[in-house]
C-alpha cells in the first residue's frame, strides 16, 4: 500500500490501515512526502535558532464537531505512554476548550460609523467531542430552537417563543415547521427594535431563517439531505427564507465566509466575491452552533505537528508501517490497470541508518522548521524543500507497480496533483471535471505569528475574533503556547495569530518550472500586507501596542508571516455548485488508487482536518472491506 502525501488524508489513512492485527497482517503501508516532516497544510515546526517558537501554516483550531478527527486523536494518545513517548498524556490534555467568539460589527452595519465589536459564549453542550456522535447534528435543529427562544425572552417578547416550543417544532411535520418559522419571522420583523438591540434582531433573524429553511429544503427529504441545496449560495440562500440582506451579511455570517475563505480569487474585500455551497455551510452553521460536543472551538496546547502528527506518526510507525521523507512526487504514470509507476526526487539523503525527524521540547517530540541538517549527508543541498519550485535533490526514484506496490492511496489536493496526473486527465473526465471544477478554486491564504513584548490592552478574555477589518480580520490570543516554548522569563508577553485569505501573486509559473524565489516574493508582499493592516487597524484591539493608535513595531519581538502559494498549501473552497464535481475517496475510476483528503466527498465538503481525516479513513476502511478485513 503505498500512500502519496503526508497530510491529515493520508496520514489518517496511514493509522487506520495498521490500528489492527488483522490490518496490519493485510497491509504493507508506506506513505511518502516531501521534506522534512509530516502535516500538509497542517504541518507546524519549532525554530530552533529563535526560541522553539511554533511556526505554522495558519490559525489552526479544532471544532466541537471533529468528531472523526477527534476520535483518531483519542485513539492515539490511548495507544501511547504519554511523556515517556514524547507525547501528551491525553488528546484532553492536547487541547483546551474555547467558548468565547467576539465577533466585529463593520461601521456600515451596525457600527454606527466605526468598527464595534461584542463577545459571545456559546453555550456548553454535554459531552466531550471525543466522544460525539453523528446524532449530535441530527439535534441540532432542536438546540437551535432553543437558543432562539432565550432570545425571545431577551428581547422582551414571549410570544415569539411559542412557535419555538419543543413540542411544535417537528421535522417530521417540516411543511408545518416551515409555516410556524415562516410566521417567527414575520413577527420578528414586525417589532420595535431599539437601539443597541441588532445583535440581538441579527441573532434571532438569521437563526429564524436557518430553521425556516431547514424545514423547506432539508428535513422533507430527510434530516441530512444538505446536498438539495449547494448549488446556491449560503448568504443568497438564508435571503430567501427570510433574513434582511443587512443580516444576511453582518459579522455573524462574514465569519463564516472568512473561516471557509470563501471568497473567489482570494479576494476578501468585495462581498461580490464570496461564495459558498448552501447547504456545505447550513450544515456548517448547525454543527457550529448546536451541534458540537462541550466548547464549539478548541486551541491547541502546542504546534499542530506536535498535537496532531506526532502521537499518529509515531503509532503508524509502531504499528509496522514506513514513512519516507524527502520524496517531492513528480510524475505519477497511470495505464489500464491504473497507477503504473511514480516517479520522484530524492530531496536528501540520511547521513545514518535513519533519520529521525523529532526534536525535544518542553518535553514532547516536536517537528523542528527546518531539515536536521546534521543528519544529512554533508553534500546534501540546502535546499527548501517545502517550495515547490525549488528542485534541490540528490537522486531520483522510482516506484511501479507489482514491484513497490499493488494500490495507491492519493492524498494530494488537486492544485498540486493536477501537474502529476496528466495521464489521468487524458484518460478520465471525470478526474479532469474535478480539477476544474473543485481544484482550480483553491485560494492562497495568509498566515501571521507576532510575539509581543507586552500585553496588549484588550480586556476581555482569552477570545478568537472573526469578521474584523480585512484582510487580516481573524485573530486568536495565543498567548498559552508561550509556556511551550522556551523564551526567557518576561522577554515574551503575547503571542498573537492573524489569519487571512489572499490573492495568488500575478503571472505565477506552474512549479514544474524552478523559480524557488517566488516564495520569498510572496512573503515579502505578505509583510508589507501586514505592515499596513496593523499601521491602520491594530488599535482598536491591541491599544497598548500603539501609540496615538498608531502601530509600535518596537513591540514586536519576533514575527512569522507567510503566504500559503504552493499548491499543496492552498485552501480548497466549497463554492455552490462545486460539490457535485468531487470524487469518493473509494473512487472506482482508477482500479487500484483510492483518495484522500478534504477535497473529496465526506460529511463537510469544505476544507478541514475533519473532513480529511474522515476521507482518510474512509478510504481505508473501503480497502479492508475489499479485502474482508475486519
């Protein structure tokens, strides 16, 4: 079994094919990726020559209703010795729960003619997400109700809380559901809304619309039937069940598009530009707000590599399966039987027997950022083996099939395959719909660490903001992980994450070309993005970094900014219409390749650790039933 890519698809893939005896018995899995570690998208390295500082790819956060990927995790942690393994104890022990969002109301909307923000605490649902269950988002509708009768009572109105009444709310009775929600609306509209009151209206009107759709759309042709909806758009959808186009677009639903990247092109400051499939983000919405078990976010207490990909690369490799580093895929060759050969570069060499890829921080096997040269052999070129346009290898290599394997797991998003399997796209339409249709919408995206020398002046607590000014308008105190790494006492005082969407840079050459300096090129334009954002913005949330509400770099002791441009690491969107054109990850157009990650069919269709790890899994699963292993 030879997986191609060591993102959460193929890593999860990896894991589920060697958890058992019987799989292992079944199976020989090696998965192969480029460079020095392990997590796609969500790789994370420690910097050793600044303080161990977690480098990542993004704001990474788990939500309430991983339930695959938090399951996996589970399973890990339980399979392993805690710190004796370099691990946490625990996934509880990995990750703290997060129940505060302060969302921003733009001047135009709500501000009053400037930007006004207000945090919410999502209710704590029971359970631990761990534990979930599918049956979670099948309530969701219920909870919902709920929720919205609270606000009745907030807003002084009793009798909008009567068509929200557990025994009147019926999916079963969806066309009467619909009239009473039709009804909710209608009565919400009619009342005298105060001033200070629009989160509120906006609150109930959006929920109002989500469950009046909900009941027109969804529950007549059962509880989970989202895909009658994604070839309109979420915004344009709510719309039309009711919701003011004012509240179709205020900063409860900008979040949404801004945690998606739905915006075409990476475009984030024109409305016209966002997009989403309907019912991809209904059920998105549903999840995030009454179906998730316990907090509806939760923050990692270390780098997402250190989390997430040590505890499940170091059971893969107990469990007898191989992991080659160092492998940039260049050509996947398909025939009539399907996978034929790959070919590949050999980026580096082990000086030793073996590499190994881990570094020890704060007590736990972390991925360092950079390669662990002196395990190299010493003519290994410095090479940046995460950019694709830099070509730096020491050899060449290549696997065929019946040799080196006898299937093929692809777990490599379409904007970086689609260069790999021109074969394919001769043979395959539907393969070649795909890369149309799913993989060309994939947007870069903007990634910024700062670690500050002070506190910052907001004084609310610990909160991950959404729906600010754009383009960095998503932000999460991160301030936790400082006590993870390793900065003198009082050198350090915050640690901050801003996230974004961002256009691709213009006339940017297809990375079989090598320019290794478009990288730099991209990072240095992400800088002066970020040098403005924080000149004009940064005052309103971080005062005491300012003076005259003016930016102080002299605040900034260290910085991260990257933008995501290489294939491999672009966002994969979820625009309407789009889902129809994805692939099963037990695709049956190649006879001996499966896929995996978060650009195939799953529950979520969008873009996330939970929908790869499922399709991971999913294909797994798939190639042990095809193999009558239990």
């Amino acid at each position: 079994m030879l997986i191609l890519g060591g993102g959460c698809g193929g890593v999860a893939a990896a894991h589920a094919l060697t958890a058992s005896e019987a799989r292992r018995a079944a199976f020989d899995v090696t998965l192969v990726s480029q460079g020095w570690r392990i997590g796609g998208k969500g790789a994370s390295g420690r910097n050793q020559s600044d303080h161990d500082r977690i480098e990542e790819h993004g704001l990474h956060l788990f939500l309430g209703f991983y339930r695959k990927a938090f399951g996996i995790l589970r399973d890990a942690y339980a399979s392993l010795d805690g710190p004796a393994d370099g691990v946490f104890a625990s996934v509880a022990e990995a990750f703290t729960p997060q129940h505060e969002v302060t969302l921003w109301a733009s001047p135009n909307d709500g501000g009053a003619g400037r930007w006004k923000h207000y945090t919410l605490r999502a209710p704590e649902w029971p359970g631990m997400p761990w534990d979930a269950d599918p049956a979670d988002l099948e309530r969701a509708p219920a909870r919902l109700a709920s929720l919205l009768r609270v606000g009745a009572r907030q807003a002084d109105a009793p009798h909008l809380a009567e068509p929200l009444a557990r025994d009147r709310l019926d999916p079963a009775d969806a066309r009467e559901s619909e009239s009473l929600m039709r009804w909710f609306l209608s009565e919400l509209k009619d009342m005298d809304w105060g001033l200070g009151l629009h989160v509120l209206r906006d609150l109930m009107e959006i929920g109002g619309a989500v469950l009046r759709g909900y009941f027109a759309d969804i529950a007549p042709h059962g509880w989970n039937a989202w895909h009658r909806i994604d070839h309109l758009d979420f915004r344009r959808w709510l719309i039309s069940h009711g919701a003011r186009e004012q509240a179709a677009w205020s900063e409860m639903i900008r979040v949404l598009y801004d945690l998606a990247f739905a915006y075409r092109g990476g475009d984030a400051d024109d409305v016209n530009d966002a997009d989403i499939a309907a019912g991809a983000c209904l059920k998105l919405v549903l999840d995030l707000v009454a179906g998730y078990r316990h907090a509806p976010m939760w923050r990692m207490n270390g780098g997402m590599g250190d989390v997430v990909f040590t505890p499940l690369v170091k059971c893969i490799g107990r469990n007898g399966g191989e992991i080659r580093l160092f492998r940039r895929i260049t050509r996947i060759e398909f025939d009539d039987g399907g996978v034929l050969r790959v070919h590949m570069q050999v980026q580096a060499r082990p000086a030793g027997a073996r590499y190994d890829p881990f570094i020890r921080v704060d007590g736990r096997d972390c991925w360092p950022s950079a390669p662990l040269w002196d395990q190299l052999e010493p003519d290994t070129p410095r090479g940046r083996f995460e950019n694709p346009w830099d070509h730096s290898h020491v050899g060449t290599e290549m696997l065929e099939r019946g040799r080196d394997f006898d299937h093929v797991i692809l777990a490599i998003p379409p904007a970086a395959s689609a260069e790999l399997t021109e074969d394919l796209t001769a043979r395959s339409p539907l393969w070649s719909d795909m890369l149309e249709h799913v993989g060309r919408f994939s947007v870069a995206t903007h990634s910024v660490q700062l670690w500050v020398d002070r506190a910052t002046g907001w004084l609310e607590s610990d909160t991950v903001s959404g729906a600010y000014a754009p383009s960095l308008g998503t932000w999460a105190d991160m301030t936790h992980l400082l006590t993870h790494e390793s900065w003198p006492e009082g050198e350090t005082r915050g640690c901050h994450y801003l996230v974004s969407v961002i256009e691709l840079p213009c006339d940017l050459p297809p990375f079989t070309v090598g320019a290794p300096e478009v990288v730099a090129a991209a990072d240095a334009q992400g800088c002066a993005v970020t040098d403005a954002w924080l000149h004009d913005n940064a005052w309103r949330m971080w005062p005491d970094l300012c003076s005259n509400t003016v930016f102080d770099p002299a605040r900034v002791v260290s910085r991260h900014d990257h933008v995501n441009i290489a294939p491999s690491e672009r966002y994969v969107r979820t625009p309407p219409g789009s889902i129809a054109h994805r692939l099963p990850p037990d695709w049956d157009g190649v006879p001996n390749m499966s896929l995996a990650g978060d650009w195939t069919i799953t529950s979520i269709n969008g873009g996330s650790a939970e929908a790869a790890m499922e399709s991971g899994l999913t294909a797994a699963d798939a190639l042990a039933r095809r193999h009558g292993v239990a």
